[in-house]
C-alpha cells in the first residue's frame, strides 16, 4: 500500500493572531511570576527572573514576527 505524503499548504491566514495570543499569553505568565517572586528566595528567585528574561526576549522576537506578517498580509502573502 502506498501513501502520499503530501504537505499542508501554507496557511498564514491568521498567524498574525495566534501570535497576538502568544504574546498576551507570555506577558500574563511574566506578571504571575513576578507575583510568585515575593514568596520566593534564593535559587529559585534566580531562575524565575531569568526565566523572564528569556520571556522579554520572546515577546520581542514575536512582536518583530507581528510586523512581518501583517506586511507580508498587506503584500497578498507574496
């Protein structure tokens, strides 16, 4: 029996949102975790601040994939 793998076409159709949603996610986990900071000490603290930094980083490279592709919307995806 023989199978086609044929791949999805490109739907970026609502990437724009998805990576909206991405963000306001990431952003809502950053201000629980400076929440949890005053119950925590030590390591712990440590980790979870530069946990948030990783998240600071991600939100601006999503930010950045945002701009391209509303561009890339405003183009007709070409």
């Amino acid at each position: 029996m023989a199978y086609e793998n044929k791949p999805k076409p490109d739907d970026r159709s609502d990437n724009v949102e998805k990576l909206n949603t991405m963000v306001e996610n990431t952003i809502e986990n950053m201000n629980d975790a400076e929440e949890t900071l005053q119950f925590t000490d030590g390591e712990e603290r440590a980790r979870i601040a530069a946990k948030n930094e990783r998240r600071k980083e991600s939100i601006a490279a999503m930010k950045s994939e945002i701009q391209d592709e509303t561009q890339a919307r405003q183009n007709g995806y070409q």
